[in-house]
C-alpha cells in the first residue's frame, strides 16, 4: 500500500496573548511529543517534528493582535475547538497527563478511555490561554 501525504498535516499555527507567557508551556509540552524548538523571529515560534511519511509537521504559535489581548480562548466560539497529539501509549498520555499537572495546567481531570473508540484513551488539558489540548492513544 502506497503511503499518500495528502490529508496529512503541514502545520498548525495558534494566535496566543504572549508568546513569551506561553512558551515555557510550549517547551515543555511538545517537547515531550516529540517537537523540537526551530526557529523564532518577530512575528511567530516555530517547533517541528520529524515524520515518518514525509515533510516535518510544525506547530507555530503567533501574539494576538493589541485589541484581542483581554480575551481568553472560548470553546463556544467560532474557530478551532481543540487539537489532539496521537501518542503510541497509554504510558505515554498518563506521563503527559504528570507534566501538564507540574506546570499548573487545568485539565479535565486524569487520563480515560472515553467511548469514541475502542481502546480511546485521553487527556484534555488547557494553555496559558486556555486552548484546549488533548494527547491520546488508540490502539
């Protein structure tokens, strides 16, 4: 079977209030999946991760604009809900769901399976800002 890139993703790129706030966080999380800090400049952070089927996927992080920066990500908005990392274990998403409690992160209480799948099992957690993220594994 031919693998195909088409579908897969390229990049992601999330507008937060502080890019230095936000950071640490994001060292540390995607850090933790894999992604590798790759570059900075003035208008966004930049981290890839190496994949097995073609080009790197980036995760870029961008400051909102002056006017936007008393506001807080809202799941009931239009936009984005939330963005979900694979993981390759349970292990894998208990360990994220210890990193993301030593930064402070709210989360949506320890990792579960939940019924979407076989075998779902997650955890949802938030940013500095409230996005909402979730690592999971499917068997």
């Amino acid at each position: 079977m031919r693998r195909s890139r088409l579908g897969t993703m390229h990049h992601i790129r999330i507008t937060v209030l502080s890019r230095q706030r936000s950071r640490p966080f994001y060292d540390a999380v995607l850090g933790a999946l894999g992604y590798e800090f790759f570059n900075e400049d003035d208008d966004r952070v930049c981290y890839r991760a190496e994949t097995p089927f073609g080009p790197p996927q980036l995760f870029l992080i961008s400051d909102a604009s002056p006017d936007e920066r008393d506001r807080l990500f809202d799941l009931g908005h239009l936009g984005l809900h939330h963005f979900a990392f694979n993981a390759d274990s349970r292990q894998q998403v208990d360990e994220m769901y210890r990193l993301v409690c030593s930064l402070g992160a709210p989360t949506q209480g320890p990792p579960r399976e939940y019924s979407y799948a076989p075998g779902f099992y997650a955890v949802y957690f938030r940013d500095p800002d409230n996005l909402k993220l979730e690592v999971v594994h499917v068997p």
